[in-house]
C-alpha cells in the first residue's frame, strides 16, 4: 500500500494513512496497522479527545460516506490528523509498533544528534507530554541521553503527544542491544557504510540476530558513563578555571553513580 | 549580515586616500552592493578594480559565510599580525593583493598558473588572519554585535531554551574540521544547523575566541558558574532560571530507574549545581572532599603525581566499601539534592514499577 502512494491529493485511489504518511512534514510518523485502529479498545477514551471522532475515525479507515465529505472535510481533516497522532502514540509502544519506529530509526529517519561528540547519532522522536497542543515533538538522543529541537520548522510544530513520553525509552528497555555505545562512531544507521563495506546483506542478518527482544542479558551499563567524551572548553590551550571547576564537579557526581551501580551489581551477582 | 562595525570604529587612523574612499563607499552602499555580489559570486569579478565592493566585504557576504566578521585592512596590512602565517598560505603575496584590493603587478601575472589558487590562498589567507583579529578588542566587538543579533543561531539543546551559540573550531590548524558552534550554557559544540556552513574551516574561529569572547562579554554568559566562587549570589541569575534543567527519561510517567540496563547514565554532563558552594566539595583531582575526612590534612602534598597514583587506587576501594554499606544515606549526605532534574519534577511513584515493566514486556 505504501508503495502505490505518491502524495498527491488526488490520489484517492490509496489509503487516508498513506496519504497523511507521505505529505510533507510528516516524515516522522509510521504506518499504524488497520487491525489496531479498528480494534476499539485501543481507541479507549480517545473519543472525549477528538471532536467528531466517529466520522474523524471514518475518515482514517477510508470509511467515510462520499456525501459527508463535502461539508465537513476541512474540519474534519484537522481531527482526523489528532486522532491519528493520539492512536500512533498508543501504537508505536506496542511490539509491532516499535519494530516500525526501529526500522525508520535504523534509517536515521529522525535525523541525527547535532552535539558534535555524539558522532551523527541517530536520534528517535519523544513529547515532552502526553497530553496533545502543549508541546511539539523534540529529538532524544540515546547517546548523550539529551533533547534536541528537530532542524527544520515542519517537524518542530509537530505535535509531542503523537509520540509520547515514554517511546524512546521503551525502546531501549526492549532493545537493550541497541543502546548506543557512549563513544567512537554511531552503528545505527550509518547506510553508507554499509553501502562501502559491500556486505550489506550479511551484516544485516547479523544485526537482526542481535537485536532480538530482550537479549543482551549480559549487557552491563554501569561504567558506559566513563567512555563518553566531552568538550573542554581552552582558552590558548589553557582550560578555563570555571569551567574546569564544573566539569570536576559533574565528573565526581558521575563516578559516584558508577560507584553506585558497580555496588549494586556486585551485590545482586553475589 | 556582515557589520559595518570593523570600519567604523573610532580607534582607526585613517590611511592613503584612495584605498579609504573605496572602503567608505562600500560600507556606506554595503546593504544594496550584497545582492549584486551574489550575482557576482561565480566570476569572481568583484576582486578587479572596478568595483565599488571590498574583497573582503564580498567574502563576508557569500552564503556560508555568515559568521566571518570583517577584518580590518589595518590589521592585515600589519606585519606584525600575521607572524608565521606567510609558511601556511601559498602565493602569499598574490593573496594578499586580493584580500586588500592591490592592482597586481602586471608581470607577475603570468607566474600564477590559475586564478583559483590565488582565490583559494586569499581564503585560507583571511580565515587565518580572521582567526587572530577576532581576538582583539576590535573583533571581539565586531563580533558581539552578531551575537546579539542572533547571527550564529542559537543551542538546539532543548533545555538550552534560545541560547545563543557561537563559532568555534576545534583546532587552530587548518584543514582538521569545519567549524563548529559552541553553546555557553551547556559547555558543548555543536553542529551548525545548515550545510552551507560545513565548507567553513574551524580554524578559520580557533579553539580561543568561543572561550575569550564570554570571559570578555560575562552578560553574555548564562551559565551561573562563573559567577559562583567570586560573587558568590545566587546562581539563579535571572537569564540563568530556565537552563539548569536536565532531562529525565520516562515510561508511563515513572522515571527510568538508574538500575535499569537503558537507566541514565550522562545526567551529569548536563548537571549544575544548585549552590556555588557544592563545587567546593571536589577537590582538584575530581575527588569529594568528605569523602576521605582523615585524609584531609594531606591535600598540600598532592602535588606530587606518582603519590596521587598510589592513594587513588586506595581510596577508590574505600569508596566502594562505604557506598556499597550504605548507599542512600551517602549519597544525601554528599550532594545536597542535585538541582531539579526536570520542570514537572516532583511527584515520583519510582523504581519498582520500571522493574516490573521489564519482566512483562520480554517475557
């Protein structure tokens, strides 16, 4: 279905979520499966959210009768938009809905982390709320574990209640495997290099292999804190008092958390 | 934009008449000269004689090139300014004659095999000298005004707000990477937003001028560290309220526990202390003052690098004895409540149901 859309409003021929899917700006969402919209209890309470749900609901399963069109179809476009944000924020933390945000994930389809040590990570969406017109979409990055405004103004006025609080984050907690390395270059992602080493297919096969859900029981995270890079500020090559003060600070606290963890860890091994 | 202020500042001697006529005319007609210039772009045109706009003006001015500030000509036509710089730059005289609108001599011409070498050369020729001036009183200036003009953008950190940022590079040599923007509140670089800016050499900013230019202009400065150990006030400088935040990761509405594998790890790359006083409590090794209270009295002697060597090792084990006795209590007793982590901040039912989210989403 994905494949027949071009985009163009006259194209009733495909599908209202290919539609919305391939017009510009939209970019950052994925393809919601019919079966979990049209499975109401996904849809619980979401009708106090959305005016003119039925018919707004109608319009997104290509339900809607021809002659209701006509009157409504401004007004109700602009629901229809909210309501398939508000059930894609439902779908993208379920199993098959992560696996899609993961794809676009692996393609940096969310682009990548603009802080010049993360190394052109990519980055995943995330609302800073789960309630819709509060505030727009921002860009976590699971490396520097920060957020970041999108780029260009089309995706910053996205709404951040499309995507929800808790997404990047349950990713990584399905995902362990994929939680990026604090230093060196970004893996995910990198389609060029793929595309120079020639093996691309291989090494595919091998990432799916290791991103099965819930492996890398052997993952231990306590110390990745010590790899990560970090600018110093110089000033003739010198280091800034203040600044150096700082970031002494802000490493201790560091070392304290790993102190932490390694205790707790050789705590629960013992 | 490139500012006029370069040519207008007071301190200027004025020069040979000919050359301070040109330079009047193209600051005075610099706004409605810019258009033409990009027109112009590709011929280079601009670089002969006949026309009204400076070399260095309509460098300034091409697209990518929005962070140059313009150098004066008294400070290239110093000697003294570029010391060392002739060995890094080929064909330094026709360079030269370029950046300063110098008629070349006409016998020399023939000599340059291609025009575009010289272009090239004056290039790496005005980024070199762009790289000292900006660390003068004059360019520092020039400088300011783009920043309060918003001319370098601002931090796409979000808990940064609209922080502005400004260029840097990551080395002083060039041909290492392009240039970068530094972000004063969160101490952190950058990539600039827009890939016009990726043909810029970082060195043609240094790795100084980010650094001199908020020690020279401290309003600028939202970060209330600077201010801590002097003044001694609040940190909470009203331009300061809204960047202490440090992002705390969600699921359902709980805080990812620190336990869990996707836990966070890099708060303290954001973290601030919440008093001035707090950043006392390391000492010059990074290490927490009470952490080792008998040790106190020995922290003269820690200038000599292989006993530091020895005693860390010692202490860290003793750190992890203690922490691993009684972590809590610890950890209250040590920092006094990191800064708010995020602006919803309080209410935090915490860990155990993060656990719980585990065991059901991968069994």
């Amino acid at each position: 279905m994905e494949d027949i859309s071009t985009g163009s409003d006259s194209d009733y021929s495909s599908s209202w979520i290919s539609w919305f899917l391939s017009s510009k700006g939209n970019e950052y969402f994925c393809e919601v499966e019919e079966d979990f919209i049209l499975d109401r209890f996904n849809l619980t309470g979401l009708n106090n959210e959305v005016a003119n749900y039925s018919q707004a609901l109608d319009l997104i399963t290509d339900n809607l009768d021809d002659d209701i069109q006509d009157e409504l179809r401004g007004s109700l476009d602009v629901q229809a938009r909210l309501l398939y944000g508000l059930i894609h924020a439902r779908w993208i933390v379920t199993a098959r809905g992560l696996q899609k945000m993961l794809e676009k994930y692996k393609r940096a389809e969310f682009g990548r982390c603009p802080r010049v040590l993360c190394h052109q990570q990519p980055l995943l969406p995330v609302g800073l709320t789960d309630i819709p017109y509060e505030k727009s979409v921002k860009l976590y990055c699971g490396r520097c574990e920060d957020l970041y405004s999108p780029k260009s103004s089309r995706h910053g006025s996205i709404d951040g209640a499309y995507f929800g609080t808790t997404f990047p984050h349950l990713l990584f907690l399905v995902y362990p495997t994929l939680i990026p390395p604090k230093s060196g270059p970004s893996d995910t992602g990198s389609s060029n290099r793929e595309a120079a080493s020639g093996d691309s297919r291989s090494r595919r096969r091998r990432d799916e292999a290791e991103i099965a859900e819930g492996g890398g029981e052997d993952i231990n995270t306590a110390t990745v804190a010590l790899k990560a890079e970090r600018y110093r500020p110089k000033i003739y090559g010198f280091q800034l008092h203040e600044t150096a003060k700082l970031q002494r600070w802000q490493e201790a606290v560091r070392d304290r958390q790993i102190a932490r963890l390694e205790a707790l860890e050789e705590a629960t091994r013992t | 934009m490139p500012p006029k202020s370069a040519q207008s500042l007071p301190a200027e001697p004025p020069r040979a008449g000919q050359e301070e006529d040109r330079e009047g005319l193209a600051a005075a007609e610099g706004d409605e000269i810019m258009e033409e210039a990009d027109e112009v772009e590709e011929g280079y045109t601009s670089s002969t004689p006949t026309s009204t706009l400076t070399w260095i003006t309509w460098f300034c001015s091409l697209p990518g090139h929005e962070y140059f500030c313009e150098v004066s000509e008294d400070f290239i036509e110093d000697d003294f300014n570029l010391t060392g710089l002739n060995t890094m730059v080929p064909f330094w005289k026709e360079a030269m004659e370029m950046v300063l609108d110098v008629e070349p001599e006409d016998e020399d011409a023939s000599k340059i095999p291609d025009v575009s070498i010289v272009e090239s050369s004056a290039e790496m020729l005005y980024g070199l000298v762009h790289q000292r001036y900006i660390l003068t009183r004059a360019g520092l200036a020039a400088m300011a005004e783009k920043y309060e003009n918003g001319v370098f953008g601002s931090c796409p950190r979000v808990y940064c707000v609209t922080c502005n940022v400004v260029p840097c590079g990551r080395s002083d040599m060039p041909g290492v990477d392009t240039v970068k923007l530094y972000c004063p509140n969160c101490n952190d670089i950058y990539v600039p937003p827009s890939s016009r800016f990726q043909g810029v050499d970082g060195a043609f900013f240094g790795t100084t001028f980010a650094h001199l230019f908020f020690q020279t202009y401290r309003e600028h400065a939202p970060a209330p560290f600077w201010k801590a150990p002097t003044s001694g006030g609040s940190p909470l400088s009203p331009r300061s309220g809204l960047t202490g935040y440090v992002y705390v990761p969600r699921i359902y509405g709980f805080k990812v526990s620190e336990r869990a594998k996707n836990g966070p790890r890099m708060q303290w790359l954001r973290l601030r202390p919440e008093d001035p006083e707090e950043l006392d409590m390391v000492d010059w090794r990074g290490r927490w003052l009470d952490e080792d209270d008998e040790k106190e009295d020995r922290q003269m002697e820690d200038f000599d690098p292989d006993a530091v060597d020895g005693e860390e090792d010692d202490e860290e084990e003793e750190e992890e004895e203690e922490e691993s006795a009684m972590p809590g209590q610890k950890q209250d007793r040590h920092c006094p409540s990191p800064r708010r982590l995020s602006p919803e901040g309080a209410c935090d039912p915490g860990v155990s149901s993060i656990k719980c989210c585990t065991s059901h989403t991968s069994g």
